[in-house]
C-alpha cells in the first residue's frame, strides 16, 4: 500500500468498505467486506472507482468545454453557436460524439498500424496521468507527489512524442509537416515553460502542489507575475490553442498531424486536446490562483472556488483563441527563444533574490515566507515584468526591411532585341 | 508598450463578445425583404389575362408555356381566350422579370417568397391550377402603382385583381361601355388616381 493513496477520501472509502483493517492497512475504522487475503482485490476495486470517476469526469469535462467553446467563440463573433440540440445546444458535443463514433475508422494502407492506433491512447493517457496530481480541492487529491510540478511538466511533455508518432505513421506528407512543426515548437517552449515554474518552487519550497496551495496567502499570479505570464504563453503552445496551432494549421497542412485519423481516434485525440486545456487551466488556478483556497470557506467550498477559478482560465484561452491570428513558425520561434526564455530567466533571477534576502533558507531548513513578505515582493515583481516586457518585447519583435529592388538584364529585352 | 497592440485585439473581441449576435434563426425568423423582392410563386391573375403570351415570348429562357382556346364571346364583346395551360418551369427561371415587365394587363406579377425547395424537377413547375390557387402578394417590382399605394407583400395581406391594375377597374369598364379617352400626360403635382373624372372627360 502506498502512503500516497490513504490520503484520497475516496480511495479510503472504497478500501475500508471491502477490505477493512485486512493486511498491512491499518488505517480503516473496522472489518471490511471481503474476508483477509482479498485486500489486493479491495485496492484493484479502489483503483478502478477511482480510474472511472477520473476518466469520466475528464471526458465529460472536456465535452462540456467543447460546447463551452463554441458556444463562446460564436459569441465572440457576434454569432449564436449551436443551439439545436437541447437548452442553448447543450447535447451538441454528444451530437458529434455519436457522428464520430458511427463514423469508419480508416488506417492508411502505409501506416504504421501500432503507432497509428497508439496515438490517441498515449495522448489521453497523458492527459489523465497529468490530472493524478491536480488537486481539485481541500484533501480530493488522488497523490500528493512531492515532485508534483516536475511530474505535470514530464507527463504533459509524453503528447510531443504522440503527436510526433502520429505524424510519422501517417505515412501523410501534411501530417508530418505538421508532426516537424509540432516537434521543433513543443521543444522549444517547453524551456521557458519549466523555468517559468522554477521561481515559484523557489518560494514554496517544494514541488508538491498542495504546498504550493497552502504556501499562497497571496495568489502567485500577483507574486510572480512574468512566471504567471511565461506559463500562460507556453502552456497554450503545448496545449496547440490557435495563436500557437501550426502544427493542425487547417489553412495550410489540411489538419496537421491527425489529418489521417477519422472515427473514434479522431474523437480521442480531439478529447485529449480540449481536457487538456481544462488541465492546463486547473494547474494555472492552483499554481498562480491559489486552487481551492477561495474568500472563505475554502475547507466546505474548495471544488467551488477551483471550479471558478478554473472557469475563468478557460474563458482566457477561448477569448485569446477567438482573438489571435496564427504565428509563422518564424516567429513562434523568435517568440519562445527571444521573449519567453529571457522573461523567465528574470523571473528566476529575481525570485532568487528575493528569497535568498527574506532569508527564506535559515541554514538548511526552508521556511515560511510570510503573507507580507510575499505582498512586498509582489510589489517589486510587477514593474519588474512591465519593464521587462518592455525591454525583451523589442527584441522579439520583427523588423521588416523593403529589400531595395535590384534591377538586373538577365535576357535582353524583346523589343530591343535585334533581329538578324 | 509591447503588448499593446494585443491588448487592443483583445478589446475588439470583447466588444464583439457583448453585442447581440447577428444570426437570424432562418427557420423561425426571415431577414426582412423588400417589398420590390423578385420572388417565386408568381402572381398571376387570370381575370386581367388575355391569353396574348407577351409573357412567354418575353422569357429569356422560353420557359413560360401557354396555351389558350377561344372562350366564347369575341374579344370584342369583351371576352377573351381561356387559358388551359400555363406552366411556369420555376426550377430554370433567373427571376430576370422580364416577364412582367411585357405583360401589357398587369395580369402578371413577381411573387413575394423564396421557399419553393422541392424534391423533383418536375415539382418546380409552376402549372395553371397552382397558380390560379395561389395566395397572391404580388412583389411591387415593376409596379409603382402598386408600390406607390403602400403595399408590402410580406406584411399586409392578398391581393384581388381589381386592386392590382395600373388603373381603376371601373376606368376600364367604362372603357368598354365606349367612354371617350383624351390622353393627357401625366405632369408633377398630378393627383395619381384621384377620381377618374379627366378620364372619362
Ligand atoms: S422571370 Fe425571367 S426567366 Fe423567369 S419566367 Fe420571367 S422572363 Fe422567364
Ligand atoms: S403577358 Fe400578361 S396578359 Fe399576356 S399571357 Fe402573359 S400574363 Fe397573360
């Protein structure tokens, strides 16, 4: 039994029910039902209640912001979105569910038939694995890791391999532009997107991200306000969302690396993508928002507050999708090298710093930074990011020269021509 | 400020964000339409109509068919041919309107709707009886006698044949009954249709 997992209010429910204080478990009240020797049967029953809920919520949460999202980019548009099928078209992500689901489910005749099947499985996977961590409110957390942050950033990472994997089995010239696209970008950004997170680990003063929680009397978003920024940027490229989506660039490369895959892997790598942005916005609401403490009865109401906070996010990058035109690869790049990564150096930096002089590391025992303390560093971090935007914005910005028109003969003219 | 150009995108959205959207509701509501719309399901009214087929020589497309027989008073008299077929192939008409424009007795006029979606071809075509049963809103187009008095097909209700014409009925009538016409161009300031006593002079 792994100390992880008796912290999880369910799994501890659903163990003590069937088996009870059996085996090494001696954290139950009493008796479960299952006679001794079963407790592996109680911790696979556990697991499994614990795998469906997870799953469930992930792809209904992922249907429900689909809708969500057209819904609110229609509305962005001075449109109305669908509105067929149910109260404001509620039921249209089941509509299309169903179509997709009743749709074939070709395989290219020169695909790689393992990894093409492979694709959606790992990209979900990824997805799930990622949410293992995320606490959804006080003690409803399926592990508390202490290298929380480091595993969010390894897990959310294994798509560039899935996305990589399905451009290449394709055997399809479009989805493997867009698998090059995908590759050369994901790596990029995903430096300024770990160091972004470095500063606040640097003021926890641990991974995990129930201490990252518990360590905001003041939200992050306030105190780290470039790493906020950074992680923001860089997550909605990992996350492929419209100012960063070359690699399924409709108007180019047809749809990029999944332009081979129809029926239900379509639906699952779809699935994947948009839960994905309901994680990323559940990790920025807990690191940089505080998670679940909200204005009070953060104890009663914790999934409440997360759920607006996550909401809110959500909102934020429907509204950036709606907005932004697509970036060249040009400039995504000079964007992640020129902008992204030197704002994260600062934020780094700086953080150092200023944990370094709140004497934050009293020998070797890290402490507590207080509420006030963390006010005053907020103070100092956010002209430090208007300057610094101001400054690195220049660099990333592109200079377009008119190249002088050079005028050259390279075949003599028709009509000075001389003819014999 | 770097970032300030994204700001204002952003601002452009979020306007957009808070204005009622502009999408009709094609089924349950209709953009309004101009009473001058060239539409389908032509009004035709059968007691203006000499049979004279202005009409189909007019088509473009030849795509008006009629075919009349001699009714049984002489068009002195004051009768006129009855007409047995008048097919209108709707699916190849370009609504074009020259037809009306040739018809010399106002008996044809564009109609006023656009749903005339069918499963077959020969569903398009518009035939005598349709056309006879037909609720009839003529468009104004090419009538400014009609435009003139007011009439929006798509709002106020059918019209009769005698409600249509460029003149009053009863000027016809008279007509008939062998009142003598002077002429007289119409100048500004003219009364349009007051009384018909100039006509009848
Ligand atoms: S509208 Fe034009 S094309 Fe249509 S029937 Fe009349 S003349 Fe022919
Ligand atoms: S031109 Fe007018 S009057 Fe002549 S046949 Fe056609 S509809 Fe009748």
């Amino acid at each position: 039994m792994t100390p992880f997992l008796q912290e999880n209010v369910v799994f501890r429910e659903v163990y003590c029910f069937l088996g009870g204080n059996e085996g090494n478990a001696s954290w139950c009240g009493g008796d479960g039902l299952l006679p001794g020797g079963f407790e592996w049967a109680a911790y696979f029953a556990a697991g499994f209640v614990i795998m469906f809920i997870l799953v469930n919520a992930a792809l209904l949460g992922a249907a429900v912001f689909v809708w969500s999202e057209r819904r609110l980019l229609a509305r962005f548009q001075a449109r109305r979105g669908p509105n067929r099928w149910g109260p404001w078209g509620i039921f249209q992500p089941i509509a299309d569910l169903l179509k997709l689901i009743i749709k074939e489910d070709i395989v290219p005749n020169a695909a790689d038939r393992l990894a093409f099947t492979l694709v959606p499985i790992i990209m979900l996977m990824a997805l799930l694995l990622s949410l293992a961590v995320m606490p959804f409110a006080r003690n409803t957390y399926l592990v508390n890791l202490n290298v929380g942050i480091l595993y969010i950033i390894a897990v959310s990472s294994m798509s560039t391999i899935a996305i990589f994997m399905a451009g290449w089995s394709s055997a399809n010239k479009y989805a493997m532009f867009g698998a090059m696209r995908g590759v050369a970008m994901l790596i990029s950004y995903e430096i300024p997107l770990v160091l972004s997170l470095v500063g606040v680990v640097l003021i926890v003063g641990s991974m995990s991200l129930v201490s990252v929680v518990e360590a905001q009397t003041v939200p992050f978003l306030l105190v780290q306000p470039l790493g906020a920024l950074v992680f923001m940027l860089g997550i909605s490229a990992e996350l492929n969302r419209t100012p960063f989506d070359i690699l399924e660039a409709e108007s180019e490369i047809i749809a990029g690396y999944h332009t081979e895959y129809s029926g239900i892997k379509f639906a699952l790598i779809q699935a994947a993508e948009m839960a994905g942005v309901l994680a990323a916005s559940g990790f920025l609401a807990t690191i940089f928002m505080g998670g679940w403490s909200g204005p009070f009865w953060s104890g009663q109401l914790g999934a409440f507050w997360f759920l607006v906070k996550l909401a809110g996010f959500v909102m934020l990058f429907i509204w950036i999708r709606a907005t932004f035109p697509r970036l060249r690869i040009d400039q995504i790049m000079a964007f992640a090298w020129k902008f992204l990564l030197p704002l994260a150096l600062i934020n780094f930096l700086v953080t150092a710093v200023q944990v370094y002089f709140f004497g934050f590391y009293q020998g070797d025992v890290p402490g507590e930074l207080t509420r006030n303390e963390l006010w005053i560093m907020a103070a100092i971090n956010i002209p430090v990011a208007l300057i610094a935007i101001g400054i690195f914005g220049r660099f990333s910005r592109e200079k377009v020269r008119v190249p002088e028109p050079v005028f050259q003969n390279i075949a003599p003219s028709p009509r000075t021509m001389e003819v014999d | 400020m770097y970032g300030f150009g994204l700001a204002k995108g952003l601002m452009v959205t979020l306007k957009n964000f808070i204005r009622p959207p502009f999408t009709i509701q094609y089924p349950e509501e209709r953009i309004p339409q101009h009473p001058r719309f060239r539409g389908e399901e032509f009004a035709w009214y059968e007691e203006r109509c000499t049979g004279c087929a202005s009409c189909a020589k007019y088509c473009p497309l030849g795509i008006i068919k009629i075919v009349t027989s001699e009714g049984g008073r002489s068009p002195q008299e004051g009768g006129h041919y009855d007409i047995d077929v008048f097919d209108i192939d709707i699916g190849r008409c370009m609504f074009c309107g020259l037809c009306v424009e040739a018809c010399p007795y106002d008996a044809l006029f564009m109609g006023s709707g656009f749903e005339r979606g069918r499963y077959e071809r020969q569903d398009l075509v518009i035939t005598v009886d349709e056309l006879r049963e037909a609720v009839k809103k003529p468009s104004t187009w090419f009538r400014p006698q009609l435009e003139d008095s007011g009439y929006d097909p798509h709002k106020d209700s059918a019209l009769d044949w005698r409600a249509v014409g460029r003149e009053k009925w009863e000027w016809h009538q008279r007509e008939k009954a062998g009142a003598r016409i002077k002429f007289r161009p119409a100048r500004v300031g003219d009364k349009t249709q007051e009384g018909d006593g100039e006509a009848r002079s």
